[in-house]
C-alpha cells in the first residue's frame, strides 16, 4: 500500500511516500480503506521529533485522524462489518491507503458528510470535547473564550459551544478569520495582531479559556476569567512557561488545568469516543455543526500540506485524500 513515512525528524520535505505492507486487524481492531485523513498541529510536532514520550519517530506513518471504509474486522469485533463508513481516531498511521484502528475508536461518518468532512472531525471533536466540556466543565450560559479561533480546534469549539448554548469569543490574526470565528457562531472576534485582546475583552470575563497559544497568553488569561474559571491548555505555542500571581488563582478559586490526547490509554478514548458519539453526534445529525474544510491534499502531496499548516493561513481543517 502507498503510504506516507517520517524518513527523519525534519522539516516538511522527510514526509515520503513508500510502499508498505497492508496491516492486519488484531482481534479487537478493524481494517480501514482509508479515503481522507485529517491534518493536525500534532503531526507537525511528531514529524520534527518534538512530539513528548513520541520517541524516535523515524519511519513512522502520521496521522491521528481518518475516514474510510471497513475492509475487514478482527475475530472480537462485533458493532462494525466489512462496508461500514466510518471515522477514527488513532495514535499514528492515518497517511496511509489502508489503516488497522481499535473499534472501539470508531463512529459512523455522519449522514450527508463527504469522506473528507468526516476525516476531520475525530482529533479535534475528540479533543474539544475532552477539553471544553469535561476539564474545563463549561455549561449553558457560561462563556468561553478560544485562542486560535480559526484553527480546526477552534472552529470546532466555537460551533459546538455556541450549539449547546454558551456565549463564544475568539481570538485570531487577520480580519478573514475573524469574520470566519463571528459566521461559525462567535459573538466577536478580537484580531490579536491589531488589538491587545486582553484589554478588549476585559469587560466581558470569561468563565472557561481553551489555550493553544501559552507564553505571554496566560498571564493574560488568568486576569480575564471570571470567579471559579477554568483555564484549559491544549497546546503552548508561544512557550510553556509564564508568571503568575498565585494568590490571585487562590483568591478568585480559578483552575489551571490541560491534556494531550495521543498518549492517553484505548480504554479512556474508548469512554470518551462513547461521549461524543452521545452528545456531539445528535447536533452533527441536526446540522448545528459545520465541517470547515480549507483544502484537500492528495496524499503524495503531504509535504506541501504540512507546509500550508505551518504558514497558518488555513482557516478549518487540511485533509489529505486517498
């Protein structure tokens, strides 16, 4: 099968095509023809080496997204048969023609959706939803505040919030993408790049923050939320590390907290592919959630699409095709 493997750590120009034998489902995986996979800030990192407990990245096929159609089930199996249209997340090995992935990791592709649409839902979905909902407990009638607003993670965010009854403000770096943030459903959108978006918002308070920017955000996070607010991070673009004043997070009872979906156990992206399947599924099915689709990359063509992930001038998501 074609696929697409991390020659080196490196720049975008180590993603090669190669032949590799077609795996083979384990008892308690299926065997995906792929059709899309989806492109995400992770697969950047894993490709450059930079990925945490990644280790030697060398020959491994990317990839934590995909879309395809069973091919054939492992001997425990039982939900899924040969035929069945499904997305699912994986630890690696979306890039690729064909893909083995737990079953338990799997949904049905939406009606209506394209394989492409349906390939760039599970990572970020996956990880709003982990982020947003469950760590930092946002509920209807609080407001959200997410950085990166035109990124797949947050276009995402925005419309599942907005969908389940939350204010949403975003931040974003030129009027395009803040236009895109304020159609998704955010009710304003601060371009970071002509105004400092803490002194914008500060009127407003926030009662949960998605971050993937970090560095000198967080400060700036912490004086924007409100009593008992959650701030979350997902990713430090700008740098890990800040200062803060702890008896401000004490006196306000505000919570620091975050996560990284790769390394976590199949049986806790088993629980959480059950959740999202309840609760985000239904609003798929309802039209209250849009697939925000940039450009499809034909999956020779990955280089280049990591290359357009890196300039940060997509707005939604980059799919590579099979």
């Amino acid at each position: 099968m074609n696929a697409i493997v991390i020659s080196q750590p490196g720049g975008a120009e180590v993603l090669q095509l190669r032949q590799l034998p077609r795996p083979a489902p384990a008892a308690h995986e299926v065997l995906i023809r792929v059709q899309a996979a989806g492109l995400n800030r992770p697969d950047v990192l894993l490709r450059q080496g930079k990925y945490g407990g990644a280790g030697d990245v060398t020959g491994l096929v990317p990839g934590l997204e995909l879309a395809g159609l069973v091919e054939a089930c492992g001997a425990d199996v039982t939900r899924w048969q040969p035929g069945d249209a499904v997305c699912a997340l994986l630890t690696a090995g979306a890039y690729a023609e064909y893909a083995v992935v737990d079953a338990r990791h799997c949904l049905p592709v939406p009606p209506g959706w394209t394989m492409p649409q349906a390939a760039s839902l599970p990572e970020t979905v996956f990880t709003v939803w982990h982020n947003v909902f469950q760590r930092g407990q946002l509920r209807p009638g609080e407001t959200l505040l997410v950085h990166g607003g035109s990124s797949g993670i947050g276009s995402t965010a925005i419309q599942l919030a907005a969908a389940l009854g939350s204010p949403v403000f975003a931040t974003a770096g030129s009027p395009a993408k803040c236009q895109a943030c304020e159609q998704l459903g955010a009710t304003r959108c601060i371009n970071y790049r002509e105004e400092d978006f803490e002194a914008a918002l500060r009127e407003t308070g926030f009662d949960v923050i998605l971050d993937m920017i970090g560095g000198d955000y967080i400060p700036k996070n912490l004086n924007l939320l409100r009593e008992d607010g959650r701030l979350v991070f997902i990713n430090a673009m700008r740098g890990a590390k800040a200062e803060f004043n702890a008896l401000e997070i004490m006196r306000r009872r505000l919570t620091i907290t975050g996560s990284t979906l790769r390394p976590r156990s199949a049986d806790f992206k088993a629980a959480l592919t059950a959740e999202v399947e309840k609760h985000v599924w239904p609003l798929l099915a309802q039209g209250k959630f849009q697939p925000v689709i940039y450009r499809t990359f034909p999956l020779a063509q990955a280089a280049a699409a990591h290359q357009l992930m890196e300039s940060s001038e997509h707005i939604g998501k980059i799919v590579l095709t099979c």
